[in-house]
C-alpha cells in the first residue's frame, strides 16, 4: 500500500491555495486572533467590577508563509526555479495601500489589511524565504453597512484554486514525461 491509496479526509480535500492579492505562497503556520471589547468598571468603595461588553473585536491573522525553488518551471510564480519571483510578487502585494483578498487554506476569503508584515533570507537556506505577516480584517467606516460581496471573495478564491490546479496538472504531465525518458518508475 502507497500513501496514495489512502483516501484523503474531507479537511485535506478542502484546503486551498493560500494568496493575498493574487499573490500565492506556501504557509507553515497561520493563526486568527478574536474575541471581545471588555472594559471593566471598578468602583470606589466596591468589591464587585462591572464588565462592559463594547462588542466584537476586529479578526487579526498571523501567518508564517514561505516562497521556495521549484524543481520544473511552471505559468506559476509561486512554481518557479527562481523563489525570488514569487516572493517579489508578494512583496508587492503586501506594500498596496488599501484592503486585498486574503485566501488561507482552510479559511473563506476574507478582505482584509497588513499593517505589518516581515521577510527573511538566510545564507544557508538557499532558495528559499519566509514572511511574517500580520493582517486586520478590513470593516467599514461608522454609519455603513456590512462591506458586502462574500459570494465574489468565494468566487474569486475558487478561480485561483482552479488556476493553480491547472498548473499542478501540467507538472504532473512533465514530471511522468521525465520519468518515461530516464526510465524511472
């Protein structure tokens, strides 16, 4: 039996290629902060505070991507011999003023911003590269409605899943035209 042969769990069916502006990377940690806006009274002369619910914190991400060389070239920056186009591209995106699709795998799109964001290069990790980067949900100003078009971040991720899927498909064609030529099994 192969690792092939075992079938994958609906979560791992589920993942999703991870981009922010269009701009694809690998993760190898991701994280989501929440939870609520709590100010505490207390009182003189009282032993007992009072917690006032001010409502729902903004949702802030914390990701560790990382841009590296691909073995064949590909239509695909983030599937390149040369990491540094990819990363290039991210690069770029995260410096963009304004609000941009974030796609994590295992999460809906969400419209969000980078206040902050980190690469690193090390000498003796050639071809390769990781970010650090923070992201705040992007809301509306006081007095607007709900920022709407949840159904076109969706449809938006979904076509970037095919891209790349396509992409993949191609690889795979290559790399069994590779192994027919060197006789490999």
């Amino acid at each position: 039996m192969k690792i092939t042969d075992i079938p994958n769990t609906p979560w791992r069916d589920a993942l999703l290629p991870a981009s922010f502006r269009g701009a694809f990377f690998h993760v190898e940690v991701g994280s989501r902060e929440n939870g609520r806006r709590i100010v505490t009274h207390e009182f003189p002369k009282k032993d007992i505070p009072y917690p006032e619910d001010m409502g729902r914190r903004a949702i802030q991400f914390s990701v560790r991507a990382y841009c590296i060389t691909y073995p064949l070239d590909t239509d695909e920056p983030l599937y390149r011999r040369d990491y540094r186009i990819a990363r290039n591209l991210l690069i770029t995106a995260l410096e963009v003023e304004g609000p941009g699709v974030l796609q994590l795998p295992t999460l809906d799109p969400m419209l969000v911003v980078c206040p902050q964001y980190r690469w690193t290069e090390e000498e003796r990790l050639g071809g390769f590269c990781t970010f650090d980067m923070s992201f705040v949900e992007y809301g509306e100003p006081p007095g607007r409605g709900q920022p709407s078009g949840r159904d076109s971040l969706i449809a938006q991720s979904q076509a970037a899943t095919q891209r790349l899927l396509t992409v993949m498909t191609g690889v795979e064609a290559k790399l069994r035209a590779v192994a027919r030529q060197t006789g490999a099994p």
